[in-house]
C-alpha cells in the first residue's frame, strides 16, 4: 500500500447562542490518502457489506469482535466493536453508527455514538472512507476525521485515527490479497 499522506487540518467554527452564554464549537477534520493495491469491489466489499466480520480478522489483537446492534449493514446500521485490553485507560468498546452509505459513490461514514472517543473528551467523531478505483487492482481512498472537543483544547487524536487508519487499510489489503478467508 502506498500512503500519499495529503494530511491536512481544517476546521470550521458555529457560533450557539443561548440566554446564558455563548459557546463556540469546531468541528476539526484531517484528511489523508492512501493507494491499496487491491480492486475497488473487493475493497468496498469489505469496508461494508463484511465490515463486521473483516475487522475482528483484519485487527485479531485488536478487536475481539463487531456486533450488530441494529440494521442490516446499511445506512443507520449499529455497530458494537469490543476491543481487547488490559490497559483501564483504553476504551473495551466503541458504539458506531453507519450515518453515510453510497454506493454509487463508494462511500462509508461511520460516526461513533458511544464510548471510545467520545470518552477522551470529544463529542463527536466520525471517519469517513471514500474510495475511487485508480486501474483494476488499485483503489484511492480518501480518509476523513471529523471530530468536535468538548473543551477548547486541541487534541492529537484525529491525526492518531489517521495514523491508525492507514494502518488497518494496509493490514486489510493483506488480507484481501491473501484471499480474505
């Protein structure tokens, strides 16, 4: 997998006005780039229709496993990834919600409603793939966090995802290379 890191950092910023005060909110995004040496059908397969299943083997000392809370994998589906620990200062599972699904377009948000990173003084947080075939076995992905902190503190955290990100796209194309069993 070639990563492109194209990282950029843009935020924008909405204005609440309440009778007792007025609080201002950024959402932050981060943005990269990576090229995995796999087709767009196979990759887009797996980041959806097998999310559940793929991760747990993609991620083994990662993720225990993906329950389905809700749906049928499509739009609105509720995800329920439970991680392996030791550490109390790491989050044992992450509540996620499928909120963009389009196929035409090759694109899969998923939005964390409960839990993780909602847990690390964030209040929202959601990453989103878009994937764009580049020849028959070679996919663009475009990769977004878009995160809003409760306080007015910058946090390393997107920039983290990211990092993260990219890795489970390389681990992934392993796997799909590998003959995804």
């Amino acid at each position: 997998m070639e990563v492109l890191y194209l990282i950029s950092h843009t935020g924008s910023t909405f204005l609440f006005d309440n009778l007792a005060f007025k609080k201002r909110a950024m959402i932050e995004e981060v943005k990269a780039q990576a090229k995995v040496g796999v087709g767009l059908n196979a990759l887009w397969k797996a980041l959806t229709k097998e999310l559940r299943f793929v991760v747990p083997k993609v991620l083994p000392n990662i993720v225990k496993d993906v329950e389905l809370i809700e749906g049928d994998g499509g739009l609105g589906t509720l995800l329920l990834f439970n991680f392996f620990s030791g550490d109390v200062s790491v989050a044992v599972c992450q509540k996620e919600e499928i909120v963009e699904l389009e196929e035409s377009l090759h694109r899969i948000a998923l939005q964390v409603l409960e839990g993780g990173h909602l847990n690390k003084g964030f209040s929202f947080y959601k990453t989103t793939f878009q994937l764009n075939a580049i020849a028959k076995q070679e996919t663009l992905v475009d990769v977004t966090v878009s995160s809003e902190t409760e306080t007015d503190q910058e946090s390393t955290m997107p920039s983290k995802t990211i990092e993260a990100t990219l890795e489970f796209l390389k681990c992934l194309e392993t796997y799909i290379m590998n003959g995804a069993s």
